[in-house]
C-alpha cells in the first residue's frame, strides 16, 4: 500500500490541470515569503529576550560556597 512514483506523477498532473501553473508558482512564492517572515520574527524575538535581560539590573551572577544557620531560630 505504499505511494509510487507514478501515483505522485498523477496527482502533480491533477493539480497542475486544476490550479495552472501561474497559480502554484505564487502559492510557492508566497509560502516561501510566510516561511521567510517567520525565520525574521523568531530572531527578532530572540533579540529582545537578549536585550532586555542586558537591562535588567536584579539579576546576580554568584555561587554559595557555604551554608550559613541562624541558630535564634532553633528549637529547644
């Protein structure tokens, strides 16, 4: 039951009769404008996460080296 070449020569026959061939070049450049178009938007995306975490003064890069107890708060 798998697809052969000729059935997919056949239905490229198909659709070419139904939608002409001016038809599907634009359909193709204009899905290729929608795929180019959202490539630029996840960038630009992207770049405004870079940015506004650049800004952001409340982020501290460091490590704990040690744990520090507090022995007020202990139980007796």
């Amino acid at each position: 039951m798998g697809v052969s070449v000729t059935k997919l020569l056949m239905l490229l026959v198909i659709i070419v009769v139904v939608f002409g061939t001016k038809r599907l070049r634009n359909i193709g450049s204009d899905l290729g404008d929608a795929i180019k178009g959202f490539r630029s938007a996840i960038k630009e995306g992207e770049e405004e996460k870079v940015t506004e975490n650049d800004g952001d003064a409340n982020i501290i890069d460091g490590e704990i080296s040690a744990k520090q107890t507090d022995k007020s708060d202990s139980h007796v």
